[in-house]
C-alpha cells in the first residue's frame, strides 16, 4: 500500500502521520486489496474558528476509487470522521465484490 500524506497551510509532523496511520489501519484490517492512499490535511484561512481544520482522502481499491473529506474545528476529530467515513465505504464495496453469488428463488424449491 502506497500512503501519502500531504499538508496544505499545515505541516504535518511524526504525531500527526503516525496518528494517521494507526487510524488507516483498521481500513487494511477490513479490506487488504487496497492499491494507494492519499491523505491530505488542510488549515482553511477563515475568519470564523469552526470546521477549519480539514481531512481528505483518495483511495485506490481494487475496481474502484473512494473519497471522503470532513471539517472540524480540531484536525484529529476531522480525521477520526474522515476514516469512519471511509471505513464504511470500504465496508460496502467489500460487500458488493463478495454479495453478487446469490441464488434465485426458482431454484431453492
């Protein structure tokens, strides 16, 4: 897996990246085809303090791509919201590469 984790108007020190990877595990810990990550974590110029602090997130997954971006006013609160966003979208395109063997009901009689 390919992370990259970028800040814009922030710099992103080895708290900020190892918080961030430790929560992008349990993503790997759902789903293990996943290709390349790219995080990246903002600080919006805005007058007004709340949800200036910003989190996005490309994913590369086998077959398909997923983003989620969250704004909070504290930077780790924006990427706890981003990776449960995250999580339940690898979660449902999980279930969508595994759930399409079902069976019809003319043949369970």
């Amino acid at each position: 897996m390919n992370l990259t984790i970028s800040g814009h108007h922030l710099e992103v020190t080895p708290a900020l990246r190892s918080y961030v990877t430790g929560k992008l595990d349990r993503i790997r810990r759902h789903f293990d085809q996943v290709v390349d990550v790219k995080v990246l974590l903002t600080v919006e110029k805005q007058k007004e303090k709340e949800k200036r602090q910003r989190a996005e997130c490309n994913i590369h997954v086998k077959g398909n791509d997923l983003f989620a971006e969250s704004s909070h006013e504290d930077l780790y609160a924006a990427v706890d919201d981003l990776v449960d966003k995250l999580d339940r979208q690898v979660v449902k395109h999980k279930n969508r590469l595994t759930d399409h063997h079902h069976i019809s009901p003319k043949r369970m009689m």
